[in-house]
C-alpha cells in the first residue's frame, strides 16, 4: 500500500483502480462523495456520451480529498496540517478546445500538482498557482468540496471544516477563483448555490476574493470569482438573487443577509470585468421580476409575511443601487422593460419599492434622474405610468407614480396623458383594468417583464371596450334620479357603478394640474379634466368627460383659483398634447382619420359645454378673455376640412349663446375677433373670417383711440 495511506486502514485497498462513474455538474457537488472511493483522482475518458463525459479514476491517489468526500473533516483537518501540498488543485490541459467547446464532451487529460510529501516544497505549490490565468480550469478542488458540503451536525466536524476552509483560504486566497471543469463555477458560486451554506463561510470567502484583487490590481485580465459568469452567462450576484426566488417566506431573511453581506463585501469591479451584467438580465431587473405576487413563494403566504419579504427585498435595493446606480437604467433584453417598469408590475402594492427605485434629494441630478426614469419607454412604447395603471396598482402607488411623472415634464401633461404605441392613454388602461379585473375577461395583456415572447398585445376590439364604457355612463345618467339630486348624490350614484375608478381617474386629473407637486385638492374635477381636453390627441374618453360634466354640472359656472370656468379651458385646448399619440402603422392613412376622430370628440365635448351652461360664454376669465377668444386663440385646425368645419360649428355656437363676443375686443392681443381669425393664416378658411364680419359689420369702418391693428 502506498505510504500516504498509512494510519487510515485497509479501506482504500479494497476500490477497484480502474473505477468508473458519471459526474453530473449541475448538482455543484461531487456524486461520489462518501460513496465512491476515498483519494482517487479521476479521468476523462475519450469519446464518451455522457453530458459531460465519462469519468475514471486510476491509483493517483489523494487522501486528504477522499476525507473530504467522505465528510470526515477532523481527520481531513489533520491530514491537511501534514499533507498541505494535496489541496493543490489539479489542472484540466488543453484549454484552447475547452474555451471553445464550454459545457460539451472532449478529451482532457489531467496534470496532477500534488506529492506524497508533507513538506515546504508542497507548500510553494500555492504560489505557483496563483501566478496562473484566471482562465485556468482546474478539477473539483478541496475549497470546492468544502463549500458545496452541508454543516455536519457534530459540532466538532462542523468546527474541524469551517476551520479547514479557513486555514486554506489563508494559504491559497487564489483558490476562490479558481473554475472548477467550466469557465465561472468557482468555490464562491459553490457556497451561494449551497442552501445550507452558513453566513461566516460566504463572509469568508468574500474576504479571499477581496485579497486576491489587491494582489491582481495591476493584472488587467484577472477576474475576480464575485465577477466570473458562469455556463449560462449568471454571475454570483444572479444566483443569490435566484436563490431568494426560489426560498419560502420563512428563509427569506437568511438569504436577503448573504445578498447584503455580498454586496457590502464584494470586491471592486475591476476593468476586466466592467460589464458586470450577466447576458440574461441585470441584478436589479432579476431582483424586482420575482417578486411577482403570483410566484409560489409569494401565493400562498399571508399579507403580513409578504409586507415583511417584500421589506428584505426593498433593503437589497437600497445596498445594490448604492453600489451600482447605473443599474437603473439597464433595461430588460426581451421587453426593453426598465426596473421602473417590472417595479409597476410586482410591486404595484408596496410604496416602499418605488420610493427606492425613485428617491430624491436636493441634489438635481436626482431630478433629471427621475426625469429620464419616468420617460423611459419599453419596446411597445409603454411608459411606466402605463404599467402601473394597467395593472392596478395600489391608489398610494399609483399617486407617487403620476406625481413623478408630470414633473418630469415641463408642461405637466405631456408626458402623463401620452399614448401607448396602440393609442391606450393612462385613463383608458384604467377602465381596460376596472372592467377585467375579478371577472371572466382574458387580461390585457399578459405581462412578462422578461422575455417578448411571453407578452401578448392589445388584441381587444376597441369598439367593444367603448361601447361598454358608453353604455354604462348612458345608463347612469338616463336613470330614474339621473338628473336630480346633488353633486354628492351624483357622485354616490357613479361609485355604485365604478368603483375606485372614479378615484384613480382623479389621481391623473390632479397629477396633471399641479405641476407634479402633490396639495390639497379643491376638488375642481371638471375644471382639471376641460384642461386636459384637447383636439389634437386622446387622453380621457369622450364618456368620461360626459361623465364628470354631469356628476360636477354644479361646477359650470364657477371660477376655479385661476379664475377659468371649466369652458374656458375647453375651448382653449391644449397645444401641449398635440404629440400626444404614438400609433403604430401606416401613418400616411391613419393620420387623418385620427385627427378627425379627436376633432369630432373634443367638439362634441365643447358643445355639450355650451349647452350645458350658455351664459358661461358671455363670463370673462381673470385676464378679460372670453370663451371666443379663446377659441381663437386656440391652435387651427389646419387643412383637414373635417376639423374645420367642427371649429366653424363652435364659432356659431359660441356666437349664438352670447351675441355680444363678436364685437367684444381681445384685451390681450387688443384684435376684435375676426383679427384673431385673420392671424391665423391660411390655416382657417376665409368663411369663417367673413362670418365674424357679418357679425358686426361695423367693426370694418371705425376703431376706438386704442385700436390695435
């Protein structure tokens, strides 16, 4: 018998040397541990089938690794302080084939570094192999074993282990980077994929692959093992935050304090690994899809528990984005989703998460963070506020969402009410939610922040969704007490039939009219929703506006703090939203057709205005103005003569109601209307200036002393 093999008895006699097994390396431990014979080495055989090749062992004996496999870590323990030299790893050759055949059968052979001598010349072998590439692949090494065992459930072996690991740690720091047959799956990636590896031993590793980075600091191809991707392109960081996936409520903790532990003590990303995104997806967006409230881990628990997983989860956030700000706008490689995005899907019922993701201090460059953040689109054109208002996202979530983004606009609405690549603005998703959700409709869509293939389109009949929404709001106010009653009758009379709608509709009204400053709402609805009405894009549906017109027709003639009527603002529209659509497809024929649509709406709006409340066009607002002026003011309707003829029709409406507007001086611009008309150029027809004229023909002949023309 060899001489190593003195003092540990007749056992190792007795395997066979030409014994064979199969290693299958995505269990991350050795299938021969305990079982299979004790210090052999292990070889590949040529044209093997197996996965990853068929494995023989031959007489190359080691012993301190079969005290390993076996789990006898005091005598493992012992043996290393004699026999340092067999913690040597033993190198895999040809490695140009290997880099380019990763994860598939081909011919290695083995070069063996240890000896049958316990002396200073083994110990010098830690040196020679730190001096090698990173590249270097090498078999499963004793720091491997070590990490990928369980906790002995003897307090004396678990010592004896933890304590083998950490004598060899402060030999060889460099084994902690060290792959193990593949290109990533070092000792590191061994412990995290360990559901039973203890804190102390991940603290302890995290420290060698500190030293090995002061020591390579100057090596601008070495990588440490916090940075090695793996086979599937999955970095350490990836692992743990599938690990956390994959825990019950009950484990969560542990695992959120070796993500902690992990970001505090993970080395410096040095150049050689400066992309430290794996090639399927950032940390961050891994973080935030599996908090997916659907995932098993999340289902089956209660409200309080989930609150507490998702509140581990949040302090995660907080240490990643403190390391690694630039992962908030690493988007998805599938959906172009941004973290904000997969936030608004999973994470609809916590604040706490967009607070995160969205926290803002004095510094202005958190302002333009928030800014771009909120004006990221995915790849169909969704911005985040059209997430959180398809999924139905908590009313508090849903506030701080729209908030944040009118003021990361400059006129507070453009970016709130802009349309989906298929013309779904914020409101309309809103309604799609409110008559889906609990019922036996399919979804909207389903939602993958991942990958495309998993997300379907908008494929509803929109005509179908109007005309429910239509019907509804007729069947509402055509009721037996559709017209009597008060503002709060009304107003109870709409919850019966909508719900919290009617309060996230609100939410968007007051984002929009407060310049994305949250304050005391004076409850002007109707005044906030004639601001958004325009004719140049879509933002609220027509019957919603039917709808607040007739819950707040109260509202018709009073003044809100600007001192505009809710007709003002209607029929001044809102030039700001002229970009508002972005459709998909042919726009040479769509384009017309759908500026007739929004010309026929806000025309339709404007005359249930005027009808409504006709005194209202003979009130002047705090500068002066009255209703025709600001029509006038208003941008023309070009040269689709659809809409001109709409604006023709408003003209007359407004002149019918309160005769006097006609020869009623601007006192902005000091131009009597038909000048108003004039300046806009060829874009109004000559009728409509001629018909202004004959209003008061008068006005051709004589000007007062303080004319302007």
């Amino acid at each position: 018998m060899n001489q190593s093999f003195q003092g540990y008895g007749e056992q190792y006699k007795e395997f066979g040397y030409n014994y064979y097994g199969h290693y299958q390396h995505h269990q991350h431990q050795l299938p021969y541990a305990t079982s299979y014979p004790a210090g052999v080495k292990r070889r590949r055989i040529v044209g093997a089938s197996e996965p990853y090749g068929l494995l023989q062992y031959n007489n190359n004996h080691n012993v301190l690794l079969g005290l390993c496999q076996s789990k006898a870590w005091i005598e493992a323990l012992q043996r290393w302080r004699t026999y340092p030299q067999e913690a040597t790893p033993s190198r895999l050759l040809n490695q140009p084939m290997l880099m380019r055949k990763r994860c598939q059968p081909s011919v290695m052979t083995i070069q063996n570094d240890c000896s049958d001598r316990g002396d200073a010349k083994g110990m010098n072998t830690f040196d020679e192999q730190e001096k090698t590439s990173p590249e270097q692949l090498y078999q499963p090494t004793i720091l491997g074993l070590i990490c990928a065992s369980s906790p002995s459930a003897k307090e004396e072996e678990e010592s004896a282990r933890v304590l083998l690991l950490k004598e060899i740690l402060h030999h060889a720091p460099a084994q902690v980077a060290y792959s193990q047959e593949q290109c990533g799956h070092t000792p590191l990636r061994d412990a995290i994929l360990n559901p039973h590896c203890p804190l102390e031993v991940l603290k302890m590793l995290l420290q060698a692959d500190q030293e090995n980075c002061s020591q390579h600091h100057d090596n601008s191809v070495y990588v440490a093992a916090s940075y090695q991707k793996d086979s599937r392109g999955l970095l350490p960081l990836d692992h743990l935050i599938l690990r956390l996936q994959s825990d019950n409520t009950s484990t969560t903790t542990r695992s959120v304090d070796m993500l902690e532990t992990f970001l505090e003590m993970r080395p410096a990303a040095p150049a050689a690994a400066a992309n430290v995104t794996s090639k399927v997806s950032s940390p961050l967006i891994r973080l935030l899809a599996m908090v997916d409230p659907v995932a098993p881990s999340l289902s089956s628990v209660d409200a309080s528990a989930k609150e507490t997983r998702l509140c581990k989860i949040q302090q995660v956030i907080r240490c990643l984005l403190r390391q690694q700000p630039e992962l908030l706008y690493v988007c998805s490689l599938g959906t172009g989703c941004s973290p904000l995005h997969i936030a608004a899907r999973t994470c609809g019922n916590f604040l706490p998460i967009f607070q995160e993701l969205l926290l803002v201090s004095a510094d202005d460059d958190d302002e333009k963070s928030n800014r771009r953040l909120m004006a990221m689109e995915n790849s169909f054109g969704d911005l985040p506020i059209h997430v959180v208002c398809s999924n139905g996202a908590d009313l508090d979530v849903l506030k701080y969402v729209a908030y944040k983004t009118a003021a990361a606009s400059h006129d507070h609405c453009q970016l709130l009410w802009r349309t989906t690549g298929f013309e779904y603005s914020p409101a309309d998703l809103l309604w799609l939610y409110h008559i889906e959700a609990g019922s036996s409709f399919a979804k909207v869509r389903t939602f993958h922040s991942m990958y495309a293939a998993a997300q379907s389109r908008f494929e509803k009949d929109n005509e179908y969704y109007e005309k429910v929404l239509r019907n509804t709001v007729d069947d509402l106010m055509n009721g037996d007490s559709g017209q009597d009653g008060t503002t709060e009758e009304r107003m109870e009379q709409a919850r019966k039939k909508f719900g919290d709608l009617l309060d996230r509709l609100f939410v968007l009204l007051s984002a929009s009219s407060s310049e994305g400053k949250e304050s005391k709402n004076d409850g002007k609805y109707l005044h906030q929703a004639c601001k958004v009405s325009t004719p140049y894009g879509h933002t609220l549906a027509l019957p919603l506006f039917k709808l607040l017109l007739w819950i707040y027709k109260d509202d018709l003639l009073t003044m809100d703090e600007s001192g505009n009527l809710p007709l003002h603002y209607a029929l001044l529209g809102n030039n700001s939203l002229a970009k508002l659509s972005k459709p998909t497809g042919d726009e040479n024929k769509k384009k017309e057709k759908r500026e007739t649509t929004h010309w026929n709406e806000w025309a339709e709006y404007c005359q249930d205005l005027i009808t409504a409340a006709p005194e209202a066009c003979g009130m002047a607002n705090e500068r002066g103005q009255l209703p025709l002026h600001l029509l006038l003011s208003n941008r023309s309707p070009g040269s689709n003569s659809a809409a001109q003829n709409l604006h023709q029709l408003l003209l007359e409406k407004a002149m019918e109601a309160f005769p006097e507007s006609v020869q009623t001086r601007d006192p902005i611009s000091g131009l009597d209307p038909f000048m108003l008309a004039a300046m806009g150029g060829e874009d109004l027809p000559l009728d409509t200036i001629y018909y202004l004229l004959r209003g008061c023909p008068s006005l051709c002949h004589h000007h007062g002393d303080d004319a302007t023309v």
